[in-house]
C-alpha cells in the first residue's frame, strides 16, 4: 500500500511539472495570438469590406498617406503653434514637455536612452543596477564634473528613477540599448 502511494505521488508530482512547464510555454504564445487576433478583428472591423484585411490595409495606409499629407503640408505650422502655446501654460507646460521629451527619448530622432551602463551602488558594495546615461554634462545644474546623470528603469513597469552618478561608478555595456531596456523591464527575465 505505500508502495502505491509514493509512486502515485511521485507520478503526480512529474505530471503537475510536465503540466505547469507546458503553461509556461502555451500561455504566452496564447496570449500574444489572442492579443493579435482581436487587434486585427478590431482593426478590420472599423471600415465594413466583404473581404477580410481589406479594412485592416486601408487603415494602415489611409494612416501613413495622412502622416504624410501631415508631415508635408501642416505639421511644421501647426505643431510650432501648438508647442508654443502650450508651453505657456505653466501646469500644462510640465506635463506636455515631459511625455512630449520622454516619447522622444524612446522613439524620436534624438534617441536618447543608447548609452546602457552598469552602475555599482555604492563603493563598498557588490551590487549593481542597469541604466542608460542621459546627459554627462551636467554644469548647468549647478553639479560639478565627474558624474553624469542615468536614468534607471524599473522592471515590470514603464517608471524609472535618474540618479546623479559618480562616473567612476559607471560602466559602459557593450549591447544594443533595445535589449537593455527590454532586459531591465522583463526584471531580468528576457536574454539579450
């Protein structure tokens, strides 16, 4: 009798493995494929077309044409215009000029998380945090040479703090910024 039982057991315990490793490898693949199935439904269902996609295309090229007309013929004016006044605003100012300069950072022209680093916390220490230098000079604040700022995301999360570092506590990594931000983000998670 206790033979049957530890090896009913053990043969529970090695199908709740096999069963929990193949929700590991199903659940994301099947949230992704859910996630992409309704966005496409979604998408394609705005413009009613017999033929599936057809919406879905039309939307994604009335898009571009419209980033273009835009681009070409009113965004230089009316931006400038909207930028001005709403830098004026003094709460309003805050706000725009942040996200405005945060999006930027990520997916602008003037990409500004590409320098990842490993900073050590603290000099007596073994630990360290990954980060992205954002600016080394930093003398119009007031802060002498010698540290730099690095803006540290959080993981799980799309937060961060910028900490004021020592550059001889800075360390350059030698990876696309992409990967670093993806690591981080995953809590370490994602493999480079």
């Amino acid at each position: 009798m206790n033979f049957l039982s530890q090896l009913f057991s053990r043969i529970f315990r090695r199908f709740t493995g096999f069963f929990l490793k193949g929700l590991v490898l199903i659940v994301p693949i099947g949230i992704t494929v859910y996630v992409v199935y309704k966005v496409f439904m979604f998408l394609d269902g705005l413009i009613p077309y017999e033929v599936p996609g057809v919406s879905m295309l039309a939307l994604i090229f009335g898009t571009a044409f419209l980033g273009f007309i835009g681009t070409a013929f009113i965004q230089t004016p009316l931006l400038s215009f909207l930028n001005k006044a709403l830098e004026r605003i003094p709460l309003v100012k805050f706000i725009y000029t942040s996200v405005r300069d945060m999006l930027s950072a990520f997916v602008g022209n003037e990409k500004r998380f590409n320098k990842p680093v490993m900073i050590k916390v603290g000099r007596d220490t073994e630990l360290y945090k990954l980060g992205f230098v954002t600016q080394k000079d930093l003398s119009y604040l007031g802060i002498a040479e010698g540290k730099s700022a690095v803006y540290m995301p959080h993981s799980y999360n799309f937060s961060g703090n910028l900490f004021i570092v020592d550059n001889d506590l800075i360390t350059p990594i030698d990876a696309p910024s992409d990967e670093i931000m993806k690591f981080i983000v995953s809590g370490g998670i994602t493999r480079i």
